[in-house]
C-alpha cells in the first residue's frame, strides 16, 4: 500500500465535520443554555482560526492585495466573533451554583477574580496580537473594508 502524505488543506475538512458531529450528539433538542465548558472550547476553536487566517493574510496580502485585503477583513470578523463569544462565557451560568452574573458584572474588568481561566488568557494572547496587526477603526466599523477589485 504506497504511503500517503497530508497537506495541510486535507486537516480542516476534518475539523468542520469534527464542529458539525460534536453539534449533533451535544447540542440538545431543548432550550438549555451553552455551558461554560462549550463557550470556551468555541472560543479556542475561533482563536485558531483567528491564527490561521492571520498567516494566510499576512502571506498573502504582499503577493495578491485584493485577496489579502478579503482574509484581513476574515481574520477582523473572527477576532469580533471571539470578542462576543468570551463575554458571553462571562454573562453564562457559574458552575456549581448556577449563578448568572448581573449585567454590569460582565462588563466589568475581571467578573469572577483574576484572569486564571483559560478562555481569559487565550482572550488576552490574541488581543495583543490583534493590536499589533488591527487598526481600531477596522474593529468597530460596520463597514467590511472590501474595497478592492
């Protein structure tokens, strides 16, 4: 049987139909609401694609500006979604008691203590490196940016 090498394209196939399996046997048919654990295993998931979109639009924006401009405007999008994702970890029921925080306690700059989760310091880790390679203005626009043709 001759050996088979992988690429990297064959890796991400298996980690959409690995999100889509874990949607059908976790997420119940009821209403109950997204536990801390789920939110922070979302979070990573978002945060490695955050990454991952990076280096393709670091890459290849020099080569292709028009395309590079479209995997900026993703990686933005993502780091957006991540945003939302870690504040509603925070605004989630609290294990063991099943407390949920008040409105203006998730607001605040730490909710629950030091930041010694691990949702608060991948958030923070990739905040610094979005600061570096994101303009303010991109972040809160409405405007996708796409402006290239």
């Amino acid at each position: 049987m001759p050996a088979t090498t992988a690429t990297a394209q064959d890796f991400v196939p298996y980690a959409t139909a690995a999100i889509d399996f874990h949607s059908a046997l976790n997420i119940p048919a009821g209403p109950l609401v997204a536990s801390r654990a789920e939110l922070d295993s979302l979070h990573a998931h978002l945060v490695a694609l955050h990454g991952l979109l990076d280096a393709h639009a670091r890459r290849t924006a020099p080569l292709l500006p028009a395309e590079g401009d479209h995997l900026r405007t993703v990686r933005t999008r993502l780091w957006q979604a991540a945003e939302h994702l870690h504040a509603a970890y925070h605004c989630s029921p609290r294990p063991g008691s099943g407390e949920v925080p008040e409105a203006g306690a998730c607001r605040s700059g730490r909710p629950e203590g030091a930041a010694e989760l691990t949702i608060c310091r991948r958030h923070q880790d990739t905040a610094q490196l979005v600061r570096r390679r994101t303009i303010p203005a991109d972040l809160y626009s409405p405007f996708t940016g796409l402006v290239r043709h």
